[in-house]
C-alpha cells in the first residue's frame, strides 16, 4: 500500500514518541504542525533535484506577445535547457520567469534561438515541477518520510541513536530510489540515458540530491 502523507506524518510524530493524529485537517498544533511543515520542506527539497517523475517537456514555452516575458507554472522548481540547442546557459530561472543573462532582460522577444507567433515561441525546455504527495511515486514518498524523518528529529528533540536510526534508513531508501529512477530513464553504459528530445543525451543532468 502506498504511504499516504497522513501515514508519513504520524511515521515523523512515532520517530519521537509522540501519538498520532487521525487527520491532517487544520489547524495543526504543536508537533503535528512541525512534523507536516518539514515533511512539505523536505519533498519541495527533493522534488527540486528532479527525477524522470516531476520532469516534464514543454516544446513551447509562452511568452507574452507585448512585453515577451514568460510566465511559468506556479509549482515551477526549475528549468532545464539542452546545452546542444541553448549554449552558454543563457537562460536562467528566477522567480517564475526566464532571464536572458547574455542581454540582462526578461524580454526574450529578440534573444537568441527565440521565435515567437503570438503568445507561442519555439523554446524547449525541461521543467521540474512540484508534485502533490499522492502524485509521487513510492519509492520517492518513503524517502522523502525518512530525510524529512532525521530531520524532524533533530529539530523536535536531541538524540543521537534516533539520527544513528533514520540516517541508515534513508540510505537504504535513496537506493532504492535510484534504482527506480535508472530503470525509468532506461539507462545505457554506452550511450547514456534516454533524452526527451528525441536522441540521447551528452550531457547527465542527474539530481544534484545524489552527491549530498
């Protein structure tokens, strides 16, 4: 069965010996607060290295037709360009628009490798998106209840055998994430993963999370 953000919760509130709460229906008070509030930090943590699951290919990226500003989605985490098409990283997110950092401005009407028909532009880009719970995949749930685990604590009590406890465990978890992420990119020894773009790629653009 999978973990229900509810379940994880109560995982944090057992870690330090608290009893657990039927719902999650606010308001929260005390530990329960604490406990949802760093399990919410530690997924947008997570979820922002970007996995095969929160990564998705926008072949049009809009911008508006009279200031040629974008405008991304509001569970944007970040944005990834094909370094083959877009050298010199040129755009950059900040916020929730793309910056053009070779001309200085948020107008990519007349930027480089930019064409525009209307609100529409030719600009490929791979965003990592903010999930729900319920739309994360098992393996990334039960790791993100346990990093969010050790973390919570640390912050809610001292304990150095509690840390000893969950820090084995979330190794043990971030393999078996890893494992499920190198089957979904069907990755290859040779040639490397599969790219969205049609071809494979040269460059990886592996989760940063994986060298913490």
């Amino acid at each position: 069965m999978a973990t229900s953000k509810l379940s994880a919760v109560n995982t944090l509130l057992a870690i330090i010996g608290e009893a657990p709460v039927n719902s999650l229906n606010p308001p929260l008070t005390g530990d329960a607060s604490l406990a949802e509030r760093t399990l919410d930090e530690l997924s947008r943590e997570v979820q922002g290295a970007g996995w095969s699951w929160n990564t998705m290919l926008y072949d049009s990226i809009p911008l508006d037709a009279s200031t040629g500003q974008s405008q991304l989605p509001g569970n944007t985490l970040a944005v990834r360009f094909n370094p083959l098409s877009y050298p010199t990283q040129r755009f950059v997110l900040r916020g929730l628009r793309l910056y053009d950092r070779i001309k200085n401005t948020y107008d990519l009407r007349t930027s480089l490798g930019v064409a525009m028909t209307g609100n529409n532009s030719d600009l490929v880009a791979e965003l990592v998106e903010e999930l729900v719970w319920d739309s994360i995949p098992e393996t990334g749930r039960r790791y993100i209840m346990i990093r969010a685990g050790r973390i919570f604590s640390n912050r809610a009590v001292t304990s150095s055998s509690i840390e000893s406890y969950t820090q084995e465990d979330e190794a043990n978890a971030l393999q078996i994430l890893k494992r499920t992420e190198d089957m979904a990119q069907n990755y290859n020894f040779i040639s490397g993963p599969d790219d969205m773009y049609g071809g494979r790629v040269t460059t990886n653009f592996g989760p940063d999370i994986l060298s913490r």
